[in-house]
C-alpha cells in the first residue's frame, strides 16, 4: 500500500499560535516523514481561515522538492476555479522537472464559500462545477501534448506551448477530490484516482466508490487504481488516555469544519452544483455535532498501532485496495504529540501497510 502523510496548516484548536510557527511545524514533520520512509508528502490548498492556510501548494512542493529524496509531492488539491488553467499547467510543468517527476497532481473545485467570496473577478461558487470541467481537461491534455488551448465559456485560451515542455506521463498521477456524484463522474472521465476523506462510515461511503469503478471501466475500458482516503490519526503505545486525545483533537477539526464550510447554515441547498452537500448538511442538522464527531471517530483511525492495523483491515475489506494520505497535526494536536504519532506509526504500521499488494504508482518518461 501506498501511505504518505497530509499537510493542513491549520492554527484553529490552537492557543496562541503564531502563523509561522503552523507553517515551521508542518515542515518539520514533512521532512521527518521524508526521512522516516512514508512515501507521499501531501498539501491542501486553503486560504485566510484559522481552518488552513496554504494559498500555494504548488509553491509548496516546489520547495519540498529540494529538501527531500525520498516521498513523492502531491497537492490534495488545487482548486482550480481559483486559478489560470495556463498558469496552473506551467507550474505543474516546472514543479515536475525540479521533482524529477516525483510529483503528482491533485485537483479539486472547491466547497467553502467563505474562500470563495474573497477572491476578485467574476468567480462565483455557483460557476464552479463548470469552471472545473472545463478548466481540468484543459490542464490534463496540456501536460500530456505540451499545449494548452481552450474555447468554452469561462477560459479562451488561444493555443499556447508549454514551457518548459512536460516530459513524463501524468496518467497514473492525476487525481481528484470526489465527494458529490457529478465530482465522482468528472474524476472517472479525466482518468483520475479518487480522493475521499475519512469523515464518516466506510459503508456509506461505498456506493460513490463502487461508482467511480464503474465509471471509470465505462470511460476507459480498465479497471480503476486505487482511490486515495485523506486520513486523520493519533497512534499511540497504549490504549491508555487514547479515546480522550482522539475525541479532543478530532473533535476539535469536526469544529473547524461546521464553522468554515458553514455546513449546518443550509447555504448549499442555495448554490448551484453542490446539491449532494445540501442532503449531507441536513444529515448533519439531524445527527448534530455530537452525532458528527461520533461518525468521524468511526471513519479515523486511532489508538495502538495493532488496533489501527486491524481498523485499516477492516476498512480494506469493505472498500477494497486504497492509498493513504494521514494527517498527525489537526484540531490543536500539540506538535509533540504529532511527532510521536508520526515516528510511531513509521515504526509499527508503515511496515504492514507496505506489504499490502497494491498496484504502484508508475511514472512514464517519454
């Protein structure tokens, strides 16, 4: 199995808690993590909220790359309504070449509407879905030929090189976060691997995952590789103390989330597109946030390293092959607890992750 680790820079659950010091923390277990063997260092975008801040995360992993050798780099996602679809195929561009194609490309089309409310011009939430679907194959087909070109309703884009020119296959490293059913069907059609967060039961989850196959067979006449979950863990030598940290901490992020996506306000059932979020949120309004934080605490994993194995287990039997992005920083988790998770983990679960047969991840040069 493939297993790497999500950075969220977040500062909410935190006590005064300077920006710098998010940032310094999440780069210290970056390059740990690199050095510990996980094979993945992946990075939100997120903009002016406590919730997360990484406006860049193509920035980023530009800088990651000169600091690691060992994990691959990837955004989990870029949101690409909030950007230039040329722009976006040149960064990739350059980020894979001083990446020596460690890099692999996450794309999403956003769900906050307080993000989307501070940026300039005419982006609206309620265009996003068609931004998205316009704008993604435009990048996708520009990294594979070198040429980016466009002529749909949000982006004329007169035929342009790519420079400098992509020189290896991003087929096997595009993916795309997919929760409602028309983002399940966009990540089959663009060839993508899945991305899901682990936020409530697997089985509830595996109706969209089972769709992504069959699309993703219907599409392109092959079966579909791995979806990846973006996962929340505190891994600790003992069961002693563990439920109360994870019901502290996870708790704490459910928090984060009702407040910056504004879940329970009834606000989605308003915005075009994102209807699957409405029946989620009324869901949400009847289970109420103590009823949330129980569905998270059954999604994540959490405790001994023998009793996350036999969750992940258990996990694999429902949903089938997977790969993992684990975040140990969220929801004020002090860094030192972070740290002893991650090393914990790195020593005890990666190991057996690993020895789970999964196809890899391959990277094509031309």
């Amino acid at each position: 199995m493939d297993v790497g680790i999500q950075m969220v820079f977040a500062s909410y659950g935190w006590s005064n808690i300077s920006d710098a010091q998010v940032w310094d923390e999440e780069l210290r277990l970056a390059q740990l993590a690199d050095e510990l063997g996980y094979d993945v260092l992946w990075s939100v975008e997120h903009h002016f909220y406590d919730y997360s801040f990484c406006p860049d995360n193509l920035q980023l992993m530009s800088y990651l790359a000169g600091i690691t050798s060992h994990a691959d780099l990837g955004t989990a996602a870029v949101i690409l309504p909030w950007h230039d679809p040329l722009r976006v195929a040149e960064q990739v561009a350059i980020l894979d070449h001083v990446a020596k194609g460690r890099f692999r490309f996450g794309i999403g089309r956003g769900l906050s509407r307080r993000e989307f409310g501070h940026f300039r011009g005419p982006i609206a939430m309620d265009e996003s879905r068609e931004r998205f679907d316009e704008a993604a194959p435009m990048i996708i087909e520009a990294l594979r030929t070198g040429y980016i070109e466009g002529n749909g309703k949000f982006y004329k884009q007169p035929r342009t090189a790519i420079r400098p020119k992509p020189e290896r296959s991003f087929e096997c490293r595009t993916y795309a976060v997919a929760s409602s059913e028309d983002s399940v069907e966009a990540a089959a059609r663009l060839k993508a691997r899945m991305v899901m967060f682990a936020d409530r039961p697997w089985p509830m989850r595996l109706p969209q995952i089972e769709r992504h196959r069959e699309l993703f067979r219907k599409f392109h006449n092959a079966e579909a590789p791995p979806f990846l979950i973006a996962d929340f863990c505190i891994c600790t030598p003992t069961m002693d103390g563990a439920e109360e940290l994870a019901r502290r901490h996870m708790g704490s992020f459910v928090d984060s989330n009702l407040e910056h996506y504004e879940i329970l306000s009834g606000h989605f059932s308003r915005i075009k597109g994102y209807d699957a979020y409405a029946k989620k949120a009324e869901l949400a309004k009847d289970a109420g946030r103590d009823g949330i934080v129980e569905a998270f605490l059954k999604a994540a994993v959490w405790g001994t390293p023998d009793r996350i194995l036999r969750e992940l287990e258990e996990r694999r039997a429902a949903v089938g092959e997977f790969e993992l992005c684990t975040s140990f920083r969220y929801g004020g988790t002090p860094y030192e607890l972070a740290e002893r998770s991650l090393r914990l983990y790195a020593k005890e679960v990666l190991p057996v992750l690993k020895s789970w047969a999964a196809p890899s991840v391959a990277v094509a040069a031309k």
